[in-house]
C-alpha cells in the first residue's frame, strides 16, 4: 500500500469506528489487456489530488451515513468485511436459470464444491441487508430460496410473485422486488418478505437499480421499454420517468459514480452506458462501451468500473477520474460475460457466462482470465460473498 492510501485507510477506519460506537449508544476476475487511448493495460492512474471535504446531505431517515460523502464506496475497501461476515467461507454462488441450480465454487479452487437446487429459473443470489442471508430469486417459480451463508445450506423458500431481482433500501427498512413480468415494485418486510406496498409501473421490465448518495432516490431500469424511472424511496413512488433517446433501448444494470454526481446504466442494444445525472433526471448520454453491455462493477478502490460486454466476450474498464474508457480485455475463445462482482480482496473479477455454462475469474490489475469453470445451464447474477461494507443494497452485491 503505497502511504497515501495507508493514510486514507487509517482515517476511513477511524470513521468507521466512531460511527459505530454512534450507532450503539442510539440503539440498538484471456489474454493481456488492450491499449487503449494510450494508456497501458493494468496500469492504475494516479490518485486524484485532495479535494475539499463537502458538507455531508442529510440522508434518508435511519440509513447509515456514508463514511465519505465524496466516495459512497468508501467502506468497500479490500477486505474490510464487517464482523457479521467476516467468518463466513469465500464462496462464488452461480444462479443457474436453465437448471434451477445455484452452483457453489471455492474461489481458492476454481472448483464446484456443491450444487444446491432452488426453485424455477433463479436470475440472481442478492445478499439481504443486514448480510446475513443471500436470496435467490426464482423467478417463475414465484419465490426466494434463502441460503446461510455461513454453512452453505438451503433453508425453507418463501412465495413471492415474479421476484427477477430483489434490493433493500439504505435504511433497511423494505426489501424492493423487481417484479419484472407484473410490472411492479414490490415493497416487501426486508426479513419475512411479507408484502407492505405494491407500486405499479407503466414501463416494462424493471429489473435492475441503485440508489443516490443520500439514499432518497433510487434509478431504475426497464428493459423491454427502454426506459428509466426515478423513485422517491421514503414515499415509495415513482416521481419522473424517461424514454432512453435509442430506439430499441435495452438497459440493465445500474451504478452511481463514487461522488454520487452520475448514474451509469448499461445497455445491451445500444452497446455501451448510458451517463446520467440522478438529480435532475436530464436526457442521458451514451458512451460506448462494447456489445451487448451488460454489467457494471466498480473496483475497491473506487477508481475503476468494470463494463462487461456480453455480446462479444469483453470487459471496458471505465476510469473515473479521467472519466474515460482506458481498457478493454479480451476472454480467450469469446465467452458471454454476464453478471458477477469484485473478490474481497479486488484483485479477480468474477462473472457468469450467460451462454456458455461456465464462470470467468479475470485478474483485475492485468485483465488475464485465471480461470474458466464451467456450471449449469445458463447462469445469470453470480453473488462473490462475503464481500467489504457495511450494509447491502442487494442485486449480486452493491455494499455501502
């Protein structure tokens, strides 16, 4: 660790100590990397210079305030997992849609050390807010299949109505199915899952989202329409909406930037991201990325996001700071990179290939593929846990 980043790590762990004795006394990862624009494959930019510390935004009521309001990953550094997790073994979880399977791979391995059977066409395992379950989502099946993390086991699923993906608001306080094929929002008891609130949309598909900084708002994507729905998340309502300015529009995933200014969606049919301010919901940009672009992972250390691009088998890495594509890396024999996250400690990016029964580990710092695994049929958002941070979001793993 080079004594810019040991500085800032020491000051985060202060924080992170201070707000936690705050909280107890009120309650309770192919070959070498391209050039691209001339910068070298696997080189990590300089840090970015100071900059003056913003007034922290008042958040949403209960949720947790970020560590950094310049840097809402800021509690993701490597390997810093929160106590509730820190004993649970490393494990790679793989959804697979066509086999009603989640395959179980040890990262240390690169081998499948269990298969647990789940329910119909599971899309993804989202670890539960207080990161002590992982759901998997079963989406014609119509229910979530909890699994401890900590043993590996199965427990007993729950019926819910066409849960495609599932999130947790910042505060805790509701889980979000994104029940995609009914055209709702569905604002469930984060732990029992019984439903509270139903918020019908007029868009189709909603399947993924994040959430702003100060956790009053959440982006949401709906992929059959092609179009984007801002939601206030205290009232539970949708409060703007947009058609994407592509026809044929096929967003995706969806990240904010570290400072909380922007919004990156995939999108598979316009082949890159679209850029978005969440503020003022203005038309979007488009950066492209690669075909078929699909998810968005950003690195431990808040200055890289990974693009995964199914349709031709790469990875875009996006630089934050010079705000900027600098590389693109290859899998070896194509592949359809998918879902996934970051590995606890940054240095391998996990993602499913969609089409192609396997898994890919791909080495961060140089964007050489480690490992190919191969599991069921069609695997879809493959969970890393544990993983750094305080709290989960959901989806495969957005952690604050």
């Amino acid at each position: 660790m080079r004594p810019t980043e040991t500085a800032r790590a020491l000051i985060l762990a202060v924080a992170f100590s201070v707000l936690a004795s705050l909280a107890a006394c009120g309650s309770a990862t192919h070959e070498h990397g391209d050039q691209v624009h001339g910068t070298r494959a696997g080189h990590v930019p300089p840090a970015p210079p100071q900059r003056a510390k913003k007034k922290a935004v008042p958040g949403l009521p209960g949720m947790p305030p970020v560590l950094d309001p310049q840097d809402v990953y800021a509690a993701d550094r490597p390997n810093r997992l929160s106590p509730v997790v820190k004993d649970f073994p490393s494990r790679i979880y793989v959804p697979n849609t066509e086999s009603d399977t989640v395959s179980v791979i040890d990262p240390k391995t690169y081998e499948v050390v269990d298969t647990i059977r789940v329910g119909r066409q599971p899309q993804h395992v989202v670890p539960s807010w207080d990161m002590k379950t992982l759901w998997v989502n079963n989406n014609r099946g119509h229910t979530l299949t909890p699994i401890d993390p900590r043993t590996g086991k199965a427990g007993r699923s729950v019926d819910v109505h066409d849960p495609y993906n599932l999130y947790f608001t910042p505060n805790g306080k509701y889980a979000v199915v994104m029940a995609s094929l009914d055209r709702e929002l569905a604002f469930r008891d984060p732990h029992t899952m019984k439903l509270l609130k139903t918020v019908p949309v007029s868009c189709y598909g909603v399947n993924h989202a994040d959430f702003s900084l100060d956790g009053r708002y959440f982006i949401v994507s709906c992929e059959f329409s092609g179009e984007l729905l801002k939601v206030d998340t205290a009232q539970m309502k949708v409060v703007a909406q947009q058609r994407l300015p592509f026809r044929g529009a096929m967003p995706q995933d969806v990240k904010i930037s570290p400072d909380g200014k922007r919004f990156y969606v995939a999108d598979m049919m316009a082949d890159g991201m679209w850029v978005l301010d969440g503020d003022t919901f203005a038309r979007p940009e488009l950066l492209p990325t690669g075909k078929g672009a699909h998810g968005l992972y950003v690195s431990r250390d808040s200055r890289e996001m990974y693009v995964s691009n199914r349709g031709e088998g790469t990875v875009s890495v996006f630089d934050f700071t010079q705000n900027r594509l600098t590389k693109k890396w290859h899998l070896p024999q194509g592949g359809s990179p998918d879902m996934g996250g970051v590995s606890a400690d940054g240095k391998i990016l996990w993602l499913s290939g969609r089409y192609n029964s396997e898994v890919y580990a791909i080495d961060t710092r140089t964007g050489v593929q480690l490992a190919r695994i191969k599991v069921g049929s069609g695997p879809h958002g493959l969970a890393v846990y544990p993983q750094p941070g305080r709290y989960s979001l959901g989806h495969t793993g957005i952690f604050r």
